[in-house]
C-alpha cells in the first residue's frame, strides 16, 4: 500500500510554483483590494457612500482644520467590492493586488485629499 | 398561528420535587409574533413548562428533532425563548415561544426531557442571566465564566500526585488551527476527560448582523467561519427573503446549489487531506489537497473569490455564469471526481490510516440523537438527517440529492461519509452545469434592496453546508428593523457532543484524530 501511495505522489510530480521568485496573477475578475482614482474622488457627501456600505471601516472620512480627507485602510479592506458599486463618480475600483505585506502599517494607508480643499 | 393549547393563563408555575416553584412569566404571551411568508415555519405561542408535553404529542405524529434554543431581549425588559424543532417528515418547522423576565428562572428543558439543550440554556445564563431551574451544570458556557466538559462534576480538582495527568492544549497551536482550548485529563494512556473552552473567537457576529443595513447581511454571515461562507450567506439571505416575501427564480436557486456543493466538494476534500495529515499518511494529504486547491482556483475564476464570498445576495446571486464559466466549472470538476474516486479506493485499503480511525471517537446513535448533532456527524453515526432533502431550499427539491448513512458511529464511519458525500458533490455539480444550460437567463428582477422590513415579523432560513445545517433566525421590530439575529451553526450542534465522545475508550494519541474526524470549525460555533 505504501509503495502505491508512493508511486502516485511521484507520478503527480511537481506542482508548487515559483512564487514568489516567479510573479504570479491572479485571474481576470478576480477582487484584490480596492484602489481610489484619486483624480476622480471628491469626497463628496457626510458621510459618502462609499464610507457608508463599508463594513470593515476601512473607507474613512479624516477632517483635521477643514481639511477633508478619505482614507482607505488596505489592511482592513476584505475586497468586497461593495464601495465599487456605491461610488455615483467611479473613483474606486477592484484591482487584482494581493502582494499586501508592508515593512510599515502606514504603508498600508492611502489618504486622498481632493484639489482646492484645503484651508485657507 | 396559536395552538388551541396555547392558554397562557393554565399555567404559571413548574412544579419539581414536590414543593411549587414560580416561575416569572410575564404577560402577555408572546406567541402573536407573524411569521412572513411560508407554511415552512409555525411559530406557537405556549408556556415553557408545557413544552415537553407539547413536543410529546407532536412525536407521536411525526419525527421531532431539536434544532435551536434561544432568548431574545425584548425592549421592555422581559425575554422571549424559543425552541425550534425540525419536523422532517412533512419539511416544516416548528417553533415554540415564551416570554419571561429578564434575569429570572424557567425550568431547565434538560430536565424537562431536551438533553440537547443543555449548552443551549447554558449560554443563555452568560448572555442573557436567565436561569435553568433543575439544570445539571448551570454555569455559563461563555469565555472566562466556564467550562464545556463532557461531565463538569466529574472534572473536579483533583489531589497532586497519583496518576491523573491534564494535558492544556490550546488556545494557540501550530500551523493554521483555530483557536479553542482543551483541557485533556487522562490516566496513563487513556483519556478519561475532556474540557472544552469555546469562545475565543467569538467576535459578536448576531449582534453585528442585526446592526448592519440588512442587504449587507449575507456579507457578514459568509464571514462567521470562511469554510461555511456559502451557507452561512445562503441561510441569511432565505431569512430575510421569507421575511420580506422575495421569490428566488429558478436559475438563482440552481446557482445557489451550485456554489454550496462546490464548498461542499472543497471541504470534504481539505477535511480528507487533514485527516490524512492526523494519522500520518501524507502522500494522501498532499493528493487531497491538491483537489482541494484546485476547486478553490476555480472558484476565483468563475466568482473573483477562493471561498465564493459575494456570490448570494438577497434575491438570488450577485452574477450568472455564462457559458464560459459553465465549461470551466465542468471541465475543473470532473477531473476532480475522477482523482477522488481514486483515492477513496486507496484510502480504504490504506492500513495504516484505516486502523487509527476504526472505533476511535464513538459517538453512538443514542448520544447523535440525543445531543442533536447535524450534518456527516450524525450521518455517521446512523441519523439520517439532512437539510436538502428534509427543508428543500435553493433548487434541491428537483436535485434530491442521495443521503449517505451509516452506523458505525467512529473516525472511520465520518471519514467514510465525508468521502461519499465529496463524490456525491461532485457529481452534483456536473449535473447542475448541465441543468444550467438549459435553465432561463436570469430574470432583470428589481432588487428587494431598497424595500424596507415588515415590523414584528420573523423570517427563517437555513442551508446543509459541509458541517451541517446552518440556521438563521431573524426578527424585526415594530418599526421593521433587525431586533434579534440568531445564527446557530452546525459546529455548535456538534460540539457538544463532541465533549461527550473523546473520553472513555480512546488514549491521548487519538485525540488529534477525533478532533479531525469531527472537522468542526471554532469560529462558526463562536460566533
Ligand atoms: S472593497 Fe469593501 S472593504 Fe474594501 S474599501 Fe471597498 S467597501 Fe470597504
């Protein structure tokens, strides 16, 4: 019995990959975490949408002195797409990325503040 | 619908032992409460301590499984309790419903005839504070407050030295185990006790379910335990479809049933390749793992997520398969169950792995029953029992799937059952692919989405998933939102007897495997 367990693992051969010496994508469609088209963001609404549906909180609204920024923790984003479809102006979208491990928690962190809000 | 029985004025009290003890049920009886929808759930207004009686009639009708008990919080003070019975024969359920004072006594259903309750009443007393009178262990099942043991009593402190050792295993342990914690007595080799300590990953889900915009629903429940996520969403979105009236159309329904045999197909196969791993056989682990990953590798291509998460919603599926994603599914699966079928030949001829399983970890048909266990477990130990074929939901009343019993009652028996009902999935999906090509496009339904809750309403769903039946109990309140989600898990339902199987006839070596003959998961169970 072992010996035809053994010539059926040797018969599978190799299956694990290179990864990560080799890159590896992940398929078309796909939900890595959410990414922010910032040029399209204008952080619109108390709170947007977009925050609104967010379950894990990792859309969030920062205001510090009448700046008003959104915040988009990739650490806490579960992919669920959900913010994609809230969007009414397209600025958030699915990517494929799934490389998310950082040397620092901040760089875990985008912040977008849209043009010509900031205070006076 | 109230039963004629139902008088709430008959009976105040319980009596035990002789002397007359009240309990404090406060009026008016909650039994009013609608229930959307269906004929599939009657929900019967009926004073607790009438309960067994009531349950004894119906049995000589017709069979009556236990399936859930719990509380419900009322606004006003008082607590409502409900126990839910399955009725297989004629694919209904029967819930019974009582109001009492918060923080005050009822009679335990334990003692009234319900073994099954007992952890049930136990995590009430940590939640909740009420209390089971004539309980035999009326301590809080939850973290920090004490301890599941397969006989409380029994675990007593004993004196330092002899030859009683207790082994603590858990909460943190190698490779990717959940957390829980055991604490394992034992007398040379044998194991005489067992203490279970759930709760570590109990993260709040009910309280977290019924605070969410109820579209969302099925997006927290998928996460209650990742393996389940399918029928865990499944379950969710059926309760609040009855709740709301929503028909689901056919091809939803068949999708539904699609993406649950195929989490269905991928933990039978991952749960083989962790038995394997338990007793040592390792080829045969790595063999089902491979089967594992690569049903994982098409649910991504076909659903854009390893574990299916996002694919139900409230009303059908998030997104049809085309005929594309049909082929892929058929022409990833079918290999699938060929190499599965192979290797159920040679894990039976295996020896070695066979004679670690066999008689390991009994649990009897009297103890499956008797605790209410669901799903291959109870398959496993002769109780025919399934959600598919007992409740019909998603497009498993045409499919009648095969139900795979057995009695041996051991590791073997699950193992065996688990390897059936992987090859029966398997099966299924290619037969669903099938049915999906001829099955109507999808139908442009506006989505319920936008609809708000009928008030006071209860709607019920549920779903066999790998474990077993996941039940999902929602209930509104005047104003239509979420007042009380109720999620009991098939790892819940098993557990408990779990606790019960392990000491007695097995030694210490045998544990990591009934552990893995069982295959329940922590996170489900703790909620
Ligand atoms: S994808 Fe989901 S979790 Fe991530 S930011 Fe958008 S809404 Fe939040």
């Amino acid at each position: 019995m072992q010996l035809t367990w053994l010539w059926r693992g040797l018969r599978t051969g190799v299956l694990t990959t290179r990864y990560p010496r080799r890159p590896e994508r992940m398929p078309d469609g796909w939900r890595g975490t959410a990414v922010l088209q910032r040029d399209q963001c204008v952080v619109e609404g108390a709170p947007p949408s977009c925050v609104t549906v967010c379950l894990p909180r990792a859309l969030s609204v920062e205001e510090t002195g009448g700046d008003r920024r959104l915040r988009l923790d990739h650490a806490a984003c579960i992919a669920c797409g959900l913010c994609v479809a809230a969007c009414p102006r397209g600025a958030l979208s699915i990517s494929n990325e799934f490389e998310l491990a950082a040397s620092s928690r901040a760089r875990l962190i985008s912040e977008h503040r849209p043009k010509g809000d900031r205070a006076a | 619908m109230l039963h004629p029985d139902a008088d709430p004025a008959r009976v105040r009290g319980h009596s035990r032992g002789g002397g007359a003890t009240s309990f404090s049920r406060i009026e008016p009886l909650a039994g009013a409460i609608p229930v959307s929808a269906t004929a599939e759930l009657e929900l019967e207004g009926l004073a607790i301590a009438e309960w067994p009686d009531r349950v004894r009639r119906q049995t000589h009708r017709e069979s009556v499984m236990f399936a859930d008990l719990f509380g419900t919080a009322d606004p006003d003070g008082g607590v409502s309790l409900t126990l839910l019975l399955s009725l297989p024969d004629g694919g209904r359920w029967l819930a019974l419903r009582d109001r009492i004072e918060a923080e005050s006594t009822y009679p335990s259903l334990v003692a009234g005839g319900f073994p099954a309750a007992e952890w049930y009443e136990r995590e009430m007393l940590g939640s909740l504070g009420i209390h089971p009178v004539g309980h035999p262990h009326p301590e809080s099942l939850l973290r920090g407050a004490a301890l599941a043991s397969a006989d409380m009593a029994r675990f007593a402190p004993l004196p330092a030295g002899g030859h009683v050792v207790d082994f603590p295993l858990g909460p943190v342990r190698s490779g990717i185990v959940e957390s829980g914690h055991y604490g394992i007595r034992t007398v040379g080799e044998e194991i005489v006790d067992l203490r279970l300590q759930l709760g570590f990953k109990h993260r709040g889900v009910e309280q977290m379910l019924a605070a969410v915009a109820w579209p969302l629903a099925p997006r927290v429940a998928e996460r209650i335990s990742g393996t389940d996520g399918v029928a865990h969403s499944m379950a969710a979105a059926g309760a609040l479809e009855r709740l709301l009236g929503v028909d689901v159309p056919l091809r939803a329904r068949q999708l539904r049933s699609l993406f649950g045999e195929l989490e269905r197909l991928y933990n039978h196969a991952g749960y083989q390749a962790d038995l394997c791993g338990a007793t040592g056989l390792a080829v045969a682990q790595a063999q089902f793992d491979i089967l594992k990953e690569q049903i994982l590798r098409l649910a991504a291509r076909i659903a854009g997520h390893r574990y299916l998460f996002g694919t139900i919603v409230v009303g059908g599926v998030a997104d049809d398969l085309d005929d594309a994603a049909l082929n892929d599914v058929r022409d990833t699966v079918r290999p699938v169950r060929d190499a599965f079928e192979a290797l159920i030949d040679l894990v039976a001829t295996s020896s070695s792995h066979q004679d670690r399983l066999q008689t390991t970890g009994r649990l009897t048909l009297e103890e499956a029953t008797r605790y209410a266990v669901v799903g291959p477990v109870a398959r496993a130990s002769g109780l025919a029992v399934d959600a598919r074929r007992d409740h019909p939901y998603a497009a498993y009343d045409a499919l009648r799937p095969t139900l795979h019993v057995v009695d041996g009652g051991d590791a073997a028996a699950r193992s065996q059952v688990r390897l059936e009902e992987g090859l029966a999935s398997a099966d299924l999906v290619l037969d669903l692919v099938e049915e999906l090509r001829e099955s109507a496009p999808l139908p442009a339904l506006p989505s319920p989405a936008s609809r708000t809750l009928p008030g006071d309403t209860v709607g019920f769903g549920w779903a066999e998933g790998a474990r077993g039946t996941e039940l999902h109990w929602v209930e509104t309140d005047r104003a239509g939102a979420i007042g009380r989600y109720r999620v009991r898990s098939a790892s819940f339902a098993c557990w408990q007897a779990f606790a019960r199987c392990v000491p007695g006839d097995n030694i210490l070596t045998d544990f990591p495997i009934i552990e893995q003959s069982f295959g329940l998961s922590f996170a489900g169970s703790d909620r």
